[in-house]
C-alpha cells in the first residue's frame, strides 16, 4: 500500500483521495496478472461495477 496511508488517518481520506487509492489498487493487481474474478473478489458487491471499469482500463494499458 501507499506509505502515506495509516490506520491512524482512516476516516480521514477524501473522496477523491479513495477513489484514487481504488484506482492504483486495481491497477496494481493488474500488473500483477490477477484475473478480474481475483480483483472482484477483494471488493464490496456495489463497487463492482467501478472496479470491472478500472480493470479494463489498466489491462488496456498494459498491452
């Protein structure tokens, strides 16, 4: 995870800054090679469909 991050400033963090750190925790599961059912799995039932986006955005990326 990012150094910034602590579980002392949860509750902290801005929209912006979440959907940011959900952008580069997909996108680093995807360097990764995970499939999409991996990365869907580390993530709630109503962010799915952001996360199937962000997915197809950084494997796009990647070839």
């Amino acid at each position: 995870m990012k150094s910034k991050n602590m579980w002392n400033n949860l509750g902290e963090d801005s929209i912006q800054r979440i959907q940011a750190d959900r952008d580069w925790i997909v996108g680093d599961m995807v360097r990764r090679q995970l499939s999409l059912n991996k990365v869907l799995e580390v993530f709630s039932n109503d962010l799915k469909p952001e996360i199937v986006k962000l997915y197809k955005k950084h494997s796009n990326n990647m070839r």
